[in-house]
C-alpha cells in the first residue's frame, strides 16, 4: 500500500493519525483596516493547512480595539478575502450555533466570567495604578538601567480597605495576570522548531482593560480554547504573544493549539514591510483596482514563504491544497518580489479566453475612453483592448497602450516631425491611400500585402512607409504592429486619420 502512495498523501496521513483531533484553524482579522497583503496570508496559509486536512477554516473578528476599528473593515476584509476564493466554513456571516459568536465585542461575559475565576484562584489581581503611576514606575526603572521595564506588582497585596479607598476616588481597576515566577515556557514550533521564553523576562500584564474590554492575549486564549481551535498559523509578530497565552492555558488546565509562526515579509532592502512603504502595493482592494487577477494574487501569495517541491510555480486552489506541507513554509524572511507578482498576473492574463478578457477589462476600457474620447465604435474600442492582452501586467496597464489609438495626438516632437519632412513620405502615403481604396477585406495577412505592394511600386521601405503611416493612426512612431490595428480601425477610419496629417 505505502508504494502506491505519494510522498504528500502519507504525509497528511502520518499527521492525521498522530493528530487525531478534528483539525480546526481561524484567521481573526481586527476590523482595523483593510485586507493587507500579510493577513491574506495568514489566511491563506491556515485555509490551506484546513482544507489539506479535511479540517475547518474559521474566521473570528477580533474587534476589540474600538477607537481604531473603521466603517466597513470587516465586511472589506471578508469580501476581499472572497475574492480570493478563501471562503471560511465558519464566520459572523456563517456562523456555527455551537461557537458563535464570531465578534468578540459581542463576547464580553465570557471574558469577564475567566477573568473573575482567575482572580478568585489568585492567578490574577485587580491593579488601580494611573497611567502617571506606571509612567513613573518604568522611568524609575529605566534610570537603574533596567531595559525592558516591567510593571512593579505594586497592586498584587492591596488590602479590601486600599481597594474600596482607590474605588472611592473613581479609580477602575484592570485586571493584571500574576505570572508564576521563575516559569520557562517551551514549545514547538511548526515552523521554527522549539521554542523557549521565561517569565521574568514578561511582567505581570494586563487581561482586562478599565473599561471591560479584554486585551487581544487574553481574549485570544479563551476564543481559541472555546472554539476548539487546534492549530494557529500566524505571523512572526506573534512569537513573543505565545508565553502569555501558555500562561493562560496552563492556568485554567487546557491544552493549547500547535503554533506556527510565519516569517517577516521584507521589500526589496530587506526591510520588514510597513503598511507606510508606498513603494510596494499592499492592500487586496488596491490589486482588485488596478486589474489584478485573484488567481494570480493567490498564486503570489502561496510562494511568499512557502515552497513546492519541484518547480511548479503556478498553482490553482485544487493544486495549492493538495500540494500544501507546513513543514515547506521558509524560516528566512519572505522577499515580495514585484517582478515576479507581474509576472503571473502576465500569465493569468494571457490565459484568459476571450469573453472572459473582455469582461476583465472593460472598467479600464471605460476609463481610457473618459480620459480620450474617440471616434472609434465600442466594438472597436473593445477590439483595440484585446491586442494588448498579450501584453500587459494588469488591467490599468491598457489604459496607456490604448490612449494612443483612441485619440492620436497631433503634437509631434522633433523625430516625428523629421519623419513627415522626409521627401519620401507624401509619396509612400498617397501609395497607401490607393492601395488600401482598392483592398475590399482588412485582416492581418492583407494589410501586410498592402505594404509589400507599396514597397513594390514605389521603392521606398522602412521608415519613410511605415512610420508616417503609424504616426497618423496612433500618434506614436512605436506601438502595435500595424497589420493587427489596421483591421480593426477599418479602412473608413484608417483613410480619415491618414487624410488629417
């Protein structure tokens, strides 16, 4: 049996028989913003690793961070993700009665009730420190040379008459995580292999906020638990959240997740890429705009930190899935590597079939017809846009290759100008004009017999009769080849255009 199995298929068996829990993964986006290129990833990264497994792909919004979260985030995120094709088994949209729900806004009680046990075991306090107090504790630190200033414990022992004093002055406690002293917390990474952090170097931190809210180490530890979440694939960011949420899981007896974390992703300086780096397009909405195709995106994606055996670069869903091993996921830093995203953009482009070519780019026909209006039929236009699907990168890029053809401009430069001067161009274009009253069919392989027949009876070839002639229908002395514009101007057009030099 183990011969007729490839090396993938006894890979995920291996995993689901040392791994028997159902496998369950979530991508929790903060309603914060947009669909950035990093959280596509993590939630592709986790869709696959579900889908692999036969497990489920969860979304959970994490929107605990009021003042910033912005109108329309989570539905942006959630179409943007759609768009994709990653589409969750569970979300606020599909929730499952037996987890919803789904925002964790809307699971405040929950949080408090875990809080409260924690307190009453003595794991966590309520701390009344102002934020002038701890500001003054962590200067006082720094100044003794202590780096990485901790909070001072200061509220750990309040007596009932301290606490009622501090309440009567209006103050509202948080609730604070006593960590054991001394703890090392270790753990295996997916991706990174074992991992070991200690208390000491961690602090007493904060689980619940004045105001009710949970804070996202706290909240993230009951959701996941709650959810039966079994594995987390997540950004490097998170590696050093993992000892605060061990902590919590050790505390209330449950058995964590399997963590994985991802890489940095860094631009071409190797720098890890900001959300403020405007050298680099970042956010799904934005490639949705610019004429992305989504199968290409999720094609990049896949290859931003995770390698196929082999050398297949192109993948659809099906493929992606069935190829995915966790173990394949690069420990080194991720280069977003522009080029190499245009490039299959290029090829997904290219590949369209027709209709589906002429669907994807009439909004950027549509905008090159508002900036240059022309006298060209929307068939025409619709026409001129399909030669260039060879061409570009994305859908904006036609934009610039049509404006041209659309609505040629008359304000030569100096090349142009000692092109139309040449003695040789009336002749070669008045050749033209009688060839082409007499050609009763343009297609491709007639406008071409037009030109050698030109060539033919008056001897003048290369620039002196093609460039006037391009000069005339685009404006431009490089562009489409001629043979593929001609036909689809038709001779009416072609014959004005020529008339108007």
């Amino acid at each position: 049996m183990w011969l007729k199995m490839g090396i993938s298929s006894f890979s995920a068996l291996m995993f689901n028989m040392m791994n028997p829990q159902r496998i369950r993964v979530r991508y929790a986006p903060s309603p914060t913003g947009f669909l950035h290129i990093g959280g596509a990833r993590t939630a592709l990264f986790n869709y696959l690793f579900a889908k692999k497994q036969g497990g489920d792909f969860i979304i959970r919004v994490e929107d605990t961070d009021i003042e910033r979260n912005v109108e329309g985030g989570e539905v942006s995120q959630l179409h943007d993700l759609a768009w994709l094709g990653i589409v969750p088994d569970e979300s606020p949209l599909k929730p499952n009665p037996r987890y919803a729900p789904y925002r964790q806004m809307e699971r405040l009680d929950t949080y408090q009730t875990y809080a409260q046990q924690l307190v009453k075991e003595g794991k966590a306090y309520r701390c009344y420190c102002s934020e002038a107090e701890l500001e003054q504790s962590r200067e006082e630190q720094m100044a003794r040379g202590i780096v990485a200033p901790q909070y001072d414990r200061r509220c750990l022992h309040l007596t009932d008459a301290q606490r009622r004093a501090f309440e009567e002055e209006g103050r509202k406690p948080v609730i604070r995580l006593k960590l054991e002293d001394h703890k090392t917390f270790t753990f295996h990474d997916l991706v990174r292999g074992d991992v070991s952090f200690n208390n000491d170097d961690i602090g007493d931190w904060v689980l619940i906020k004045s105001n009710g809210i949970p804070t996202y180490n706290y909240a993230v530890v009951i959701d996941d638990h709650l959810m039966d979440i079994s594995h987390v694939f997540r950004g490097e960011e998170h590696l050093s959240n993992t000892p605060k949420q061990l902590q919590i899981y050790d505390y209330l007896g449950w058995t964590p997740p399997q963590f994985g974390h991802m890489t940095l992703i860094v631009n071409e300086q190797g720098k890890k890429l900001s959300k403020r780096d405007l050298s680099i397009v970042q956010f799904m909405s934005q490639y949705r705009q610019l004429g992305y195709l989504p199968e290409a995106i999720f094609n990049f994606i896949l290859l931003l930190g995770w390698a196929p055996e082999g050398t297949q670069e192109m993948f659809t869903k099906e493929e992606a899935i069935a190829a995915f091993d966790p173990q394949r996921l690069s420990k080194s830093p991720s280069f977003f590597d522009v080029q190499k995203l245009n490039w299959l953009n290029h090829q997904y482009i290219k590949a369209l079939p027709e209709h589906t070519y002429v669907s994807f780019i009439e909004p950027f026909v549509q905008k090159a017809l508002a900036i240059a209006p022309t006298d060209l039929s929307h068939d025409q236009v619709l026409a001129v846009a399909r030669l260039f699907q060879e061409q570009i990168t994305f859908g904006e890029n036609v934009i610039d290759l049509m404006k041209p053809i659309l609505a040629p401009s008359r304000d030569w430069d100096e090349e142009a100008k000692a092109i139309l001067a040449l003695p040789e161009t009336p002749r070669a274009v008045e050749a033209f004009l009688e060839e082409l009253s007499r050609l009763e069919t343009l297609t491709p392989e007639s406008v071409k017999a037009l030109f050698k027949a030109v060539q033919t009876t008056t001897g003048i070839k290369g620039k002196p009769l093609f460039m006037p002639i391009r000069l005339a229908l685009t404006g431009q002395l490089h562009g489409v080849e001629m043979a593929a514009l001609i036909p689809v101007l038709g001779k009416t057009l072609t014959i004005a255009r020529i008339n108007a030099l």
